[in-house]
C-alpha cells in the first residue's frame, strides 16, 4: 500500500510526461534528469501539499453541511461555484429539509460524494 500522498509516483508521472513530451532535458544524461525532476519536485510539491491541504480542509468544513456550504456561498467571497452546483446544492438541502429521516444518512451520502467531486475537481 503506497502513502496517501505518493510523492515516489508523483515524480514517475512527472518523468512520463516529460519523456512523452520530448522536453530538451531527455538529451541529457540520466543523472542530470534525476537533478532537473529532483529540482522540480523540491520547488512543485509545497505547492500541490498546500493544495490538498486546503482541499482537504475544505471539504472537512462542509462535510455533512449543505446548509454551511450554502451560507458561506453568500456571505464568504473567498470561492463560487457553478450555478448548476448551487442549484444541485439547493436540491440536496430541500431534499434533507423534506425527506422522512430514514432518508437522510442517504442523502448526506449522496451530498458528500458530490461534494468530494466539487471540491477535488473530479467529474
């Protein structure tokens, strides 16, 4: 089982790409492609650790909360969604607001999933 954050396969993917591309630095030896991805990597990765971060954090926040999503939606300024997003995130919190409670672990599960896929980018 590899770590939640695999930097090992971060710097694969990263060589992929590069050798995929035919960037100059493929010309080069072996040990200065190790340097050139090595200095790549030290200078990338605070950026995507600070991005999962406050991802993670994000979606901890509203975990469970349409209705805390909902509010800081109007009142933060600090992220917008789509408005197809805030019309789905009004469907879920009408839908919690007006289902019997046997519904509603249900529905916060289908809530967080989307909620996962909003916050992470995925589709």
């Amino acid at each position: 089982m590899s770590e939640p954050l695999d930097l090992w396969s971060i710097e694969q993917k990263l060589e992929e790409i590069m050798a995929k591309k035919k960037f100059p630095y493929c010309r080069v030896s072996a040990k200065a492609r190790q340097e050139i991805l090595y200095v790549l990597l030290e200078e990338f990765l605070p950026h995507i650790k600070n991005s999962i971060k406050k991802a993670c954090k994000f979606y901890l926040k509203y975990k469970d909360k349409p209705d805390l999503l909902f509010e800081s939606l109007d009142n933060s300024g600090d992220f917008d969604i789509p408005l197809k997003k805030k019309s789905e995130l009004a469907e879920f919190i009408w839908l919690l607001k007006n289902s019997p409670l046997k519904d509603t672990e249900m529905i916060l599960n289908e809530y967080n999933e989307w909620l996962f896929k909003l916050t992470f980018g995925l589709k």
